[in-house]
C-alpha cells in the first residue's frame, strides 16, 4: 500500500532540504550511497550528519564540490560586492547564459564547463537506480530546463547548466528521486510553499524573487505560492522543480493521523529557521470511491430478459440493482433500470447494459452518500453458524441476521423464517452486549 506524503514548506523548498527530510523520515541511507556512487559525474561527495535547528535535532544532507560554492554564502547571495564569473552560484542559480553552439564548444575547454539536459540525462540513465527513480530525476532536472529555457528566451536543449552547479543538482535530484522510491511514495500532498522577497546576486546580476525560474515553474505547474515578508531566496528552482514533479494534490484530508516525521536542514540563515518538515500520513476521511447511478427506462424488453440483466450486473460488480415501474410517451408501460457502482465499473456496466436490453441510451450522475460502519461476523447461535452484520450508531450497535444464514438454518430444522430470523438476531445482540460489558470493565 503506497504512503501519503505532506511536504510543510514555511521555510520554502531546495533540494538538499528536501533529500535530509527524506531521510529522516527513514529513506535507507546505504541504497542512497551506493545510488550515488554509482554516478558517472565527479567532484563530489556527500555528508549526512544531524544538526540542531531551532533547538530541534534535525538531518542534514550536504554535497561538498571540489570546487567554490556561493549557494549559501549570505553575504555573496545579498551583499553588494561584485562576484567572479566563472564560480558555481548554488541551487538556485546554476544554469549559464544559454550560448551559440561554437561558443559552447569553446566553454567545454575550460575546467568550468557546461553540461545540456542531454548529458545530464545521460548520467542519470548510466546510474545503479531503479527505473522509477530514473524517471522521477529526469523529469525534474526537464522542468527545471524548461523554466530556464523561457527564462532566457532560448529552446530547452540549448539550455547549459554550468558544470558546478550541474554536478550539486544531479546529486541533489537523483537522491530526492531514490529516497522517494525508497519509502515508496506515490501520493504527495503539498498545498502551498512559502517565498521571501527582495533580490539575490546570481551569475548574471541581481534579480528579483522568486527568480525567474521559480515563478515559471509555479506558473506551469500551478504551484501555490505564499509570500512572506522574509527579505531572501526561499525556495530554489530546484525545490520548485521537484514540488511540481511529485506534487498530487495541494489539499490535506480533512481527518489524517501523522504516522511519522522527518525534518530537514536548510543551510541559509534567514529570519525564520531553515526547516522543511515532512510527514506520513494516513487519510482517516470515509472515502466513496467515485459512487456513480446509471439509469434507462425500457419500454420493449420482457420480464425474462431483465432479471437475467439483473444477475449479470451484480456478477460484474454493481453495488445495487432494481427497477421502478414507470409510464412513458404514448402512455406506455415500462421499467426504469437502476445500477449503484463504483467508477472503475461504470464501463463494464454500461456494456451489459447495451448488449443485454434493448435500450440505446444511458443516464449517469455522480452520487454522494452517507453508510453506518458495518462489520459481517460469523457467530454461533443455538441453531447453527449464522453470518450478521452488525452497524454501528451513535445510539448503539443494530444486528441485522444475513438473509442466506437465515434460510439454510430454516431449511436445516425445518422452521419458519421469521423464527429463526428472531433466534439469531437475539443471541448476537446479547453477545454484542457481552463484549461491550467486557471492554467497560477492562477500561475502568
């Protein structure tokens, strides 16, 4: 059974965030090591240590490079001294001015070279990791590229992302993609990530946020942004990117239980702590599973041939079926057949429906409904084994006798149905009432 993931961003997003909380939720720490030894690209290597935050014991997962890393160099990010070209400008700036393709040959001489999305693709698909693991990292590196791309005005493959940042941002994306797999989550609720506000210092000058990347990237990806009046970067192209990538609904159950926590270090200093906080959640809602009518009033088709539809829809797995009597134009006597199902059977249904009567159309509405909580039990009464449900209200629990345990036990002592309906129904309430003595005593 796959696990609900809520992502809490109030600190915003980034990768390494994201990777640490991960982790401390209780992604397997070898599996990512050897994923990530098992990279093509070099230059790096990873600390996974814990570290206090706000007086929380926290994980924290850094990607220490061979070489300079302004990503969280405060006084670089928001300072007003001028910085060097060719230096890596951390998550949230590591794509380089997009360049003709000879002048990309030229850049590949240098020691700070740039990388595509192709090559970069290509690193992932060499990787020891599973295949959806592999999709996940490709896909949000391709977000990512096609934000960047409408950012400069540039096609996505002519996007470049400077070899510096390209090497943190390959760590950071395989290793959110593996943990991911690794807890097996499918499902991800995110219903909003917090933004700062002001400038930050990149690579090609000073520019607003959320930077240009981010906010195409919530534009795509419908992102809920919220922004706060912390004056600095929040949230990294890179957090966005993966938000948008595993983000299935931005709305928590309206009843869930936490079943555990993991938080992740930031690394900048801002004026709130650098947390992101992840939880496991189970949906305790009463679900409906997409509860569906279909309905069709038959004028032409004969009583024979209905209640062998009737069997045939219950067969296929209709939750009720039954037909009213009805009058239609020209005053003609008909039935109107009605079919209670779930949405994944309303195709099936539809077919026996069209195959089996005469009817060329098909009415579906969408239902809500509301059902006590019931259990089926088998007890033992004086005339047998007999299979009740047994539902539960406010008031108290109601025992209804199953209708085939009835009549096989009428059958077996030869009795009148409503007898034996009165013997099993009374019995079980009083063992009902037993076990509720029991558990009173127990609580007391």
């Amino acid at each position: 059974m796959s696990k609900i993931l809520y992502l809490e961003c109030y600190s915003g997003i980034s990768g390494d965030m994201t990777v640490a909380a991960l982790l401390d939720l209780g992604a397997d720490q070898q599996v990512l090591e050897a994923a990530l030894k098992s990279l093509t690209t070099t230059g790096f290597e990873i600390v996974i240590s814990r570290v206090k935050k706000a007086g929380l014991d926290v994980c924290d997962f850094q990607v220490i490079l061979d070489h300079d890393n302004h990503d969280h160099d405060m006084a670089y990010l928001h300072g007003e001294h001028h910085h060097h070209h060719g230096e890596k400008q951390g998550h949230s700036h590591n794509v380089s001015e997009p360049s003709h393709h000879h002048e990309y040959q030229e850049q590949k001489s240098h020691s700070h070279a740039n990388r595509g999305l192709s090559d970069i693709v290509e690193i992932i698909n060499q990787a020891a990791i599973t295949e959806r693991a592999r999709e996940l990292a490709i896909r949000i590196f391709s977000i990512i590229a096609i934000a960047e791309a409408k950012a400069h005005g540039v096609e996505k493959d002519l996007v470049h992302f400077h070899e510096v940042g390209a090497v943190d941002s390959i760590v950071d994306i395989v290793a959110v993609a593996v943990c991911l797999d690794n807890l097996d989550i499918r499902e991800v609720i995110v219903p909003e990530v917090y933004e700062g506000r002001g400038f930050v210092r990149c690579q090609h000058g000073t520019i607003p946020i959320p930077v240009p990347a981010v906010t195409h990237i919530a534009a795509n990806h419908h992102l809920n942004l919220h922004i706060t009046s912390t004056v600095g970067e929040l949230i990294t192209p890179t957090g966005a990117a993966i938000v948008a990538a595993i983000k299935t609904s931005d709305q928590l159950p309206k009843q869930f239980t936490i079943e555990k926590t993991g938080i992740g270090a930031g690394k900048r200093t801002y004026d709130r702590p650098s947390l992101l906080r992840a939880m496991l959640i189970t949906d305790k809602t009463q679900k409906h599973d997409g509860l569906y009518k279909l309905e069709s009033n038959i004028d032409d088709c004969g009583g024979e041939i209905l209640g062998f539809v009737m069997e045939r829809l219950f067969e296929a797995g209709a939750r009720d079926v039954h037909y009213i009597p009805v009058y239609m134009k020209k005053n003609r006597p008909a039935y109107q057949l009605n079919v209670i199902c779930n949405k994944a059977h309303i195709e099936n249904l539809e077919q026996i429906i069209f195959e089996e009567t005469t009817t060329i159309g098909i009415r579906r509405f969408q239902m809500e409904s509301t059902g006590l909580k019931r259990t089926v039990k088998s007890i033992k009464t004086s005339l047998g084994k007999a299979q009740v449900k047994v539902c539960e209200l406010a008031s108290g629990k109601r025992v209804y006798p199953e209708y085939a345990s009835v009549v096989e036990l009428c059958e077996k002592h030869r009795m009148a149905y409503q007898d034996a309906y009165h013997i099993i129904k009374t019995e079980c309430e009083v063992v009902e009432e037993m076990v509720r003595m029991d558990l009173a005593v127990g609580i007391s």
